[in-house]
C-alpha cells in the first residue's frame, strides 16, 4: 500500500485561530505564498499544544479498485488529528496548491451531502445547513481572513453542479424508464427516496425541459473551451511558475495552454487559429512592432475586446479593475450632475450682475464726485463776488455767471437722458424691436386692448411656487416696461419665477430648484427682521436639497438680479 509522507508545520492553538468568522467576513483572503515551488508538501496548523514544532506524521492512502464517489477520508482522519492545512493563495486571491485542492472537493462532499436534493435556489437553502458547512471546513482547513464567503460560494456551485450532474446522467436517459427512475443511483445511496422522487418529477416537468432545452442551445453556441478541469487558471498559472522560472506569465500564455491536450497540440482548429493569431503577436510584442497597455494586451488583440465586467483566462471572480490596476470609477448620478451643472451656471449668472452692479456703481460715484466739483466751484465764485465792492457791476456779473452754470447744467442733464434713452427701447415702436415674435404680439395687444379699455391680466400663481397661493396682476406699464428693458417691479419677477417652475416642472426638476415671493422680501414688507423671517419660514418649509431662487438689489443702482441659495 503505497504512504505519502507530508511534512506538518506545528503552531500554538491561538496562532491557528481561524479568523474567517462572521466579524472577518468582508475582509480579503489572507495570502500565504509557498517558501518552495518545487515542494508538493502541504503545511499544518495543529491545535495540539503539545506537538512538537517539527515533528512529521505519516498519512497512508487508500488504494481503490475504481471511481466511485469521494468521502475524503484524509480529511476526516486529519480533523481527528486536529491537523489543519494552510491553504495559500496566490497574488490575485485564488487558491493554489494540494491544500486547496482537497478542500474543494471537501466542500463538494459536504454540498453533496449535507443540502437537500430540492429544486430550489441557493439562496432558499437554510442558514443553519450554510453555516454547518463553513463549520465543518473550517475545522478542516486554514483558509485564511474572509473564506467564509468563498467557501460558501464554492458550495453553492458544486450543489449546482451536483443537480446538474443528476439529471444528465441518471435522469434524462432513462425518461422511459420509471424503473430506474424509481430508486436514487447506487453512487449516492445517501438520498433519500422522498427527495429523489420529487427531483425527477421537477426535472421531467415541460417547464425544466424549455429551460434544460434554452441552456442547452447556449451551451451549443460558446467556443473556445478550454481543458483544465478542476484545476483552473489558478492552478494551471501556479505549474507554469515552477517550469518557467523568470518567465512572466500573461493571459494569452494562460488561454493557450488550458486549450492544449496532454502532448501539447489543440484539437480544435478554429482554437488552433487563435492560437497561432496569439504566437504572432507576442513575437511582435518582443521585437517592439506592437505595443500593449492596459486592458489592450495580446489576448485581447487576438480575440476582441473583452466582455463588460469580466477578464479572460484568469478565473472567476477577477474584475477588470483588480487585474488592470484600474482606477475605481466615481460613482456620479444623473441628479448630482444636473446639481453641479445648474450651480456653476448660477455662479456664472451671480458674478456678471456682480461686475454690472460694480460698473453702475463706479459710474454713478464718479458722476456724483462731479456734481460735488462743480457745486464747490459755483459756491466760491459767488462769495468772491459777493465780497466785492462793486456791487451792481457784480450783481450783474453773478447773474450771467449763474445763468451759464444752469444751462451747463441742463446741457450735462440733457446728455445723461440721451444716454439713457439709447438705451431704451421705446414699445410704440415694436415692429422694429429686435425681439421674439411672442414679444411683440404681447406689446401689440396691450397697446389696442389693455391700455385702450384700461384692463389688467389678473391669474393665479399656484402653492407649489412660493410655498403659498395667491392672485396677482400685471397693469400695462408692467408689460412695456419689460419689454423696453426698463426697471421691473416685484410682481413682473414673480410672474417669470412663476413661468420658470412651470418650465422646471416639465424636466421633472422642481425638487431641485425653488422659489422665493418676491413680494416677502420687498421694501414694503416690513423690517429686515420681518423679512428674514418669511424668507427662513419658506426655507423651513423644504426637504433641504434644493437651490433657491429670490430677487436682490445691492441697493446702489436700479438693477434687478437674483440671489442663490442652497439650503442644507
């Protein structure tokens, strides 16, 4: 009877906690890297105390006549032993080597036997079974921070398989054959006759033969298998390590060899094609014709871009982020950056009536210093005058002098209202404005309806605007002040917030943006306190997530501008 000699690594029962349980769920597997490629030996955590650090233990293998189903026996007779191996992963977090091996197909027994045969879904299975599993291997097996969560998933997928391994070949083939449907297969005697029968008639059903027949069709269609088995990427990477030493092992040297056969050719020849596609890049690769970087490396040039989400020839589990060393994207919403957007658009909108106001009020300070200038100079020409002796002659004189500075006067008056009336667009004359035709058909009705039968627009303007419903009016000089670009009152900017929330609401933007009546902030309000206060009691009055709108003058010039607030 052939004997495996292992090597056993003894450690202290505290130095061999498992730190898998639930407060260690969501960290990453603990990375254990083998000191020597070239050993096969496994390494122990034992829990006896008492061991020696050193000692060694002698483990013998059964011999058998032929394939039936796995019971691991090594495992139990190791757990008797209280003799854990360490499983080690490698630099992308998959298990390697023997260890992990033999606790895969631990948790294929323990799926096998420990979780009904139900035609259900994993996440339907009992906690209490789930945890039963993680229990028993984690007794059995090091596995390291956070392996709860892999062994689970590894036992959800062997389940499935397990089902999926049933039915293919102890079910389908023998439709016909109730006989042999009637009793579980000699191989799992373990199932219980209850459960197997209602199995099969969830597996004969029309409803799993449509789908049996989708996934089928499916399978039918995927090209490119590869053949490694039970070992994966993981694995078939961990050999190429120990006979390419020095050698970096890329994914397209991973996807040709798990489709080479056991003498090193590839049966399949439209895989065979790829392959040499592969081979040739990589030579232009060495002599610096193409150039790889990122996600765009061989493989990927031979066989087209890759699937969202996914990476080839590296194994399940791996994202593009993890293997590429790809920055973690910022997660944005469309909401947020419709937020950002509207905000620098109302920055912007703020700083040109802020260089306006600044404009006006630099003029308006200089046209005042001047004013201030040209009275001092009158008021000391006429007490010069007066302290003259020459009284009529000076009397004279001071009259002509007053009457010159008074026509300067009107003179510098005149030309301030020509400026102003440049400026102005007059509403008689509409035809020529340069306006929107929906402009001037509202200055045509007021001018042959409103002001000859001297009526007003009377409407109401909604709660969902201000908070708060309530009439208003637009009197004829509103409208054509407006459309002469004049100074507007309150109730002109009420109306066009009004016009905005109904725009707003249209976009589905009304929980973003919101509205202060004008008329609450206005001079005729009261107080700067009553004002505050109706402005904080509407604030009051929102979720805390929108931008608000409100009318502001600075006070030094006949401007009407809006203020911005986002209330958190």
């Amino acid at each position: 009877m052939e004997k495996e000699i292992l090597s056993v690594k003894m450690v202290s029962q505290h130095q061999s906690k498992d730190s898998g349980s639930k407060k260690n769920e969501g960290e990453e597997l603990k990375m254990v890297a083998p000191q020597d490629k070239s050993s096969k030996k496994m390494k122990f955590a034992s829990s006896s105390a008492e061991t020696e650090p050193t000692s060694q233990t002698t483990i013998s293998n059964d011999s058998k006549t032929g394939r039936g189903m796995s019971t691991m026996p090594r495992v139990v007779k190791r757990k008797l032993q209280k003799l854990r191996p360490i499983v080690e992963y490698n630099k992308r977090g998959k298990g390697i080597g023997q260890a992990h091996s033999e606790m895969q197909s631990y948790i294929g027994v323990l799926a096998r036997s420990r979780v009904p045969l139900v035609d259900k879904k994993w996440s339907e299975i009992p906690k209490d079974i789930k945890e039963q599993i993680w229990e028993a291997v984690d007794m059995a097996f090091v596995v390291g921070q956070g392996g709860k969560n892999s062994v689970l998933s590894s036992a959800a997928k062997k389940w499935k398989d397990f089902k999926s391994t049933l039915t293919r070949h102890y079910i389908l083939p023998y439709t016909n054959d109730k006989e042999k449907l009637s009793q579980p297969p000699e191989t799992y005697k373990f199932i219980e006759k209850a459960q197997w029968d209602a199995f099969v008639a969830s597996r004969l059903s029309k409803d799993f033969e449509s789908v049996h027949s989708q996934h089928a069709q499916i399978r039918e269609k995927l090209e490119n298998n590869h053949r490694l088995s039970r070992k994966g990427y993981a694995g078939l990477e961990d050999e190429l390590e120990e006979t390419m030493p020095g050698v970096e092992i890329d994914r397209s040297t991973l996807w040709k060899r798990a489709r080479q056969d056991k003498h090193g050719s590839i049966p399949d020849p439209k895989v065979a094609e790829k392959a040499k596609k592969i081979d040739e890049l990589q030579k232009q690769v060495s002599e610096g014709k193409v150039s790889v970087y990122g996600s765009n490396d061989v493989l990927t040039m031979a066989l087209g871009p890759e699937h969202p989400g996914r990476v080839r020839a590296v194994g399940s589990g791996i994202s593009p982020r993890q293997y590429f060393n790809l920055p973690k994207p910022q997660r944005v919403s469309f909401d947020d950056r419709l937020k950002d957007s509207l905000r620098v658009l109302l920055q912007e909108e703020t700083k040109k009536m802020e260089a306006k106001a600044r404009e006006e009020a630099l003029r308006m300070e200089a046209r005042t210093k001047q004013l201030v200038e040209a009275e001092r100079e009158h008021f000391l020409r006429r007490k010069k005058k007066d302290t003259a002796k020459n009284g009529k002659h000076q009397e004279d004189e001071q009259k002509e002098e007053e009457k010159k500075e008074e026509e300067k006067e009107e003179e510098n008056e005149k030309e301030d209202e020509e400026k102003h009336d440049d400026k102005v667009i007059e509403v008689g004359d509409y035809s020529n404005m340069e306006a929107p035709s929906s402009l001037k058909t509202l200055c045509r009705y007021v001018e042959t309806t409103l002001m000859p039968e001297e009526k007003i627009l009377q409407f109401t303007i909604d709660k969902e605007v201000f908070g708060r419903e309530r009439d208003t009016f637009l009197l004829p000089e509103d409208i054509t002040q407006f459309a002469g670009m004049e100074e507007i009152g309150a109730t002109v900017v009420a109306v066009y917030m009004r016009y905005l929330h109904d725009v707003l609401k249209k976009a589905n933007m009304t929980s973003m943006v919101g509205f202060i009546d004008p008329a609450t902030v206005s001079a005729n309000s009261g107080t700067i306190a009553d004002r505050s206060r109706l402005v904080a009691g509407r604030l009051q009055k929102t979720d805390g997530e929108q931008i608000f709108m409100m009318p502001y003058n600075p006070g030094l010039v006949s401007l009407t501008g809006f203020c911005f607030y986002d209330f958190q």
